[in-house]
C-alpha cells in the first residue's frame, strides 16, 4: 500500500512540475509579446508607465486620449506633455494608473478628465485593473491590483494569467502597421449627424471612487503635483450629474481649479464631433488650444 501511494504521490509531483514549467515558459513568451506590440492600448500603456518622462501628463478615458492634442498644448505651455488616456478605463483605473505612475517619475502638472459618470455605481470599472496586470515590476502593483479583487495577486502566481485574455490581440499587433501616435494622441476623423440631445446619468455614487478621487488629489499635493481637472465638451444638453456635483465639492475642498466645457456654446457644432461624446480631429485641436490657454493662467 505504501509503494501504490508513493507512486500517485511520485506523479502528482510530476505533474506539478510539469505545468510550473509550462505555466512559467509560456508566460515568458506571452509577456515577450505584450512588451512588444506595435499598437493598440498595450504599447501605449507601457510608454504611459515606464518611458515618457512628460512635464504634463492628462489622464483620462478615451474622452482624454481623442481630445488632447500634446503637439498643440506643448507649442502653447512650452512644456513637454503626454496623453495618457486609456478607452474604456475611468477612475479607478485612473487612480491605479497615477499610482504606478509614479513610482518611476514625478511630472510636474496632471490634467484629469473628468467624465460625468466617473463614480458612477458599477462593477466593469473596477475589472478594468486587469489592463495593468502585466506591470508587476513596480512597486505600487500589488497595492493597485487589490482594486480589482483581493485574489489577485494569487492568481498572478501563473505567469500566464495576467495575459489570458488578449492572446489574440497581442498576435495581430507584433506587425507594425504604422499607427503609432508619439504623444498618446488619438485623433478621430468623421462627423457626428446627429441632433443635440438631453445627457443625464442618474446612477448613484459609489463612495469608494469618490475615495479614489480623493486619493488622487492628495497624492498629488503630496508630491507637489500641480493637479487640474477638466470636463471636455459634449454634444449634448449635459445634466450637472452626481458625478459632476461631487468633483465641484472636492474641487473646492482641496482647493483644485476645475473646468467643465459642458454646454459650452463654443462646442454647439457638430462638425466638432466624432460621436456626441467624442470630438473628432478638428474639435480636439480647437479645444486642445483652448485648454491650453487656459492652463497657462492656472499651472
């Protein structure tokens, strides 16, 4: 009986080898692919995290990385800028993003975009943590992941997880297809035809990003960040959301210039838009010169 136990014990030994070895070299060419794509989020997300060296950062979703034009800020701040901005990811990965940020470099100033649905109640934000998984190099990470799900430094025990879902994607974008933007800049080409419409998120807040805001700021002034946040135009009748509401109060509290181009009446064109809530090319330099002005006064 002894032996028929050592010999399961034996293989099951074997076995757990085995899949440490394959997990542990797969993960090796999976994270060789990731840290050398030639587009798409990833290659933009390692430049944001572990190259540029901008004197202005902004951060955002993708209402930052289609709206703010580096090339035409740096020629009116004299200053160097990158966009940082990431579609689909709002502020907690925003507050992750800052945190990893700046365990590599200070920049001096930070614009954030402020969405009108930044804390907004749901789920989906906080998955988007997921995108800054293969950055275990820095010494906020495991910090940061923990927004996610308390397990996920356990499960980032395999050197395969952190890349499980994007295999496909890192396959197509090893080929360089020539799009790459050096300042993180998306421009986007169309117009939007649509008529202007009412906008209004009535979901209520979740308090835990409204913390994030919080911790955002007062890293910030902390390191002697010069931090301002910014709401980008709409074409929509824009509602003063609970989102909104709460970052004017913060704002004030701390102390933070804050401006929303919400119902501006210089962005009521729609020859200005790609969607309602996204400007194409044309509006993004329009507005990229006016924030641009604008922060000379307050940075």
């Amino acid at each position: 009986m002894d032996k028929v136990w050592k010999k399961y014990i034996a293989k099951a030994l074997l076995l757990f080898v085995l899949l440490f070895v394959a997990d542990r070299g797969i993960g090796y060419g999976l994270k060789w692919m990731y840290f050398h794509q030639k587009g798409e989020d990833y290659f933009y997300t390692t430049k944001a995290l572990d190259v540029q060296t901008a004197d202005l950062v902004v951060l955002g979703s993708s209402r930052a990385r289609n709206h703010y034009n580096p090339d035409v800020m740096e020629d009116s701040l004299h200053m160097s800028c990158y966009n940082a901005g990431r579609s689909g990811c709002f502020l907690v990965y925003q507050r992750a993003q800052l945190d990893l940020m700046l365990d590599r470099y200070t920049p001096k100033a930070i614009v954030l975009e402020v969405t009108p649905y930044d804390m907004a109640v749901g789920q989906s934000d906080y998955d988007r943590i997921s995108g800054l998984l293969p950055y275990s190099h820095h010494a906020s990470w495991n910090e940061v992941i923990a927004l996610k799900s308390p397990w996920e430094s356990l499960k980032c025990l395999s050197a395969i997880y952190p890349y499980n879902s994007i295999f496909l994607k890192m396959v197509k974008n090893l080929k360089d297809r020539g799009e790459f933007k050096v300042n993180g800049f998306q421009p986007l080409e169309g117009q939007w035809k649509q008529p202007m419409a009412d906008y209004d998120i009535p979901t209520p807040l979740d308090e835990c990003k409204v913390d994030m805001m919080r911790h955002i700021i007062e890293v910030c002034q902390a390191k002697d960040i010069k931090l301002v946040m910014v709401t980008s135009p709409m074409y929509a009748h824009a509602a003063r959301t609970a989102t909104l509401q709460r970052t004017e109060e913060l704002c004030r509290e701390y102390g933070i210039q804050y401006r929303s181009f919400l119902n501006s009446t210089g962005y009521q064109d729609n020859a200005l838009f790609h969607t309602s809530d996204h400007l194409n090319a044309t509006g993004a330099d329009k507005f990229s010169r006016e924030i641009a002005h604008w922060l000379k006064g307050v940075l």
